[in-house]
C-alpha cells in the first residue's frame, strides 16, 4: 500500500503532459465558444468591429497559436523526454503570451477560462522542468 501524502503524484510525465495539454485545448476553445455567447460579441465581429484590422495574415498567425496546443497533446507522448521537456516549455511560454496577451478580459467567462489555462500551462512548465532522465 502507498502511503504517500502528496496531493498530486504523477507517475507518467507524458500522460500527465498530455492531458493537460488537452485541458488547455478545451479552455482555449470553450473561452470562444462561451464567449460568443456574450450580448452583441457575434453582430460585432460579422461587422468587422474587432478593434484591429482582421487580415489573412492575422488569421494564419492565430490559427497557428491555436494549433500549438493540438499539437503537443502528441508531441507530449510521441517525443523523447530530452525533446518533449524543452518543447513543452517553449509551447507554454508562446502559448501563454497568447492567452494573456488576447480574449475578451472584459468578457464574463474569459477571465474563468484564462485562469484556468494559465494555471494549466504552470504545472506543465513545473512537470517539463523537473523532469528528470530516469523518470517515465
């Protein structure tokens, strides 16, 4: 019998890297799909209120941003700890400008799903970090 006291244990660091990878994906995604939802957010942007100039270019960058996330919930399993530790982190940082750096923060769910994904991206930050060379 375990009679560990730690709250949290993880035994397989690509498991655990991948699913959280996986709630941030789900944050990311439901923080539109609620945010939508919000009186007038859909009738402004089918008017091109956005408060930027929504260009091709713009649409490639966010798409990119949000593709990081789909990603490395395969990157997480697929790649060797060396690899998967930096790559995780990187897609963390990127990942986390983006989340900070954009959404309706005026919005009443945006705030709730950012938390959430930041809180995320931490612990995958802290698992990438200290993960060292003879654990799974």
């Amino acid at each position: 019998m375990d009679t560990s006291d730690k709250l949290i244990e993880v035994r397989d660091k690509k498991m655990a890297l991948s699913t959280l990878w996986v709630c941030v994906l789900f944050c990311i995604a439901f923080a539109d799909i609620i945010g939508f939802l919000e009186p007038g957010t859909l009738a402004k942007i089918m008017e091109g209120n956005t408060g930027f100039s929504l260009t091709p270019a713009l649409i490639v960058v966010f798409s990119l941003f949000q593709a990081i996330p789909i990603a490395m919930i395969l990157v997480s399993r697929w790649f060797r700890r060396d690899v998967n530790r930096w790559l995780n982190i990187a897609a963390s940082v990127l990942t986390l400008l983006y989340v900070l750096g954009g959404g309706n923060w005026e919005g009443a769910s945006y705030p709730v799903f950012a938390a959430l994904e930041v809180v995320a991206m931490l612990g995958i930050i802290w698992l990438a970090w200290n993960w060292h060379g003879d654990e799974a």
